[in-house]
C-alpha cells in the first residue's frame, strides 16, 4: 500500500487514466468489427464506409498511446488489403 500523498495521488491517477484507455481500446476494437462483419457479409460498399471510419480511429489510438504504432498500421494494411480484395471480387 502507498505510504506518501504523491503515491496514493498516482494510483488514483493509474485507475482513471486506466478506464480511459480502456474505454479507448474498446471502441477501436468496435470499429474494427464493423469492418469485418461487412467483410464476412461481402458488402463491398458497408466496408469501404467503415474502414473509412476506422482508420482513423487506429491512428487516434497511437495518438494517444494505447496502442503500438506497429500494430495499427499491420491491423490497417491487413484490413484494406482484405476491403480492396473484396471490392475487386
């Protein structure tokens, strides 16, 4: 158990920025399902529009650090290649 008021102050801090992120990580996976459920459906158009949506929220995501900027541009470029294959089908 933390002893000093600084110590406590960043457990606290540690618990609130953990939700955050959380919270943050959640809703890119979210955007990242949208674009696979059209995938699965083969809605060419449905999953140009949502990987047009989650893009960017990849890279939001390394804006604010919760995730690696190695793996939103693998998860990116795995996800266009899948929507540009899709729309070539």
């Amino acid at each position: 158990m933390a002893n000093h008021d600084s110590a406590k102050k960043r457990i606290r801090r540690n618990a609130r920025r953990a939700e955050i992120n959380g919270d943050r990580i959640s809703r890119i996976r979210t955007f990242v399902k949208k674009v696979e459920k059209a995938l699965l459906q083969g809605d060419k158009d449905a999953a140009v529009a949502a990987f047009a949506v989650a893009e960017p929220e990849l890279r939001r995501g390394v804006n604010k650090g919760v995730l690696h900027a190695n793996t939103a541009s693998r998860k990116i470029s795995r996800l266009s290649a899948r929507v540009k294959g899709l729309a070539q089908a």
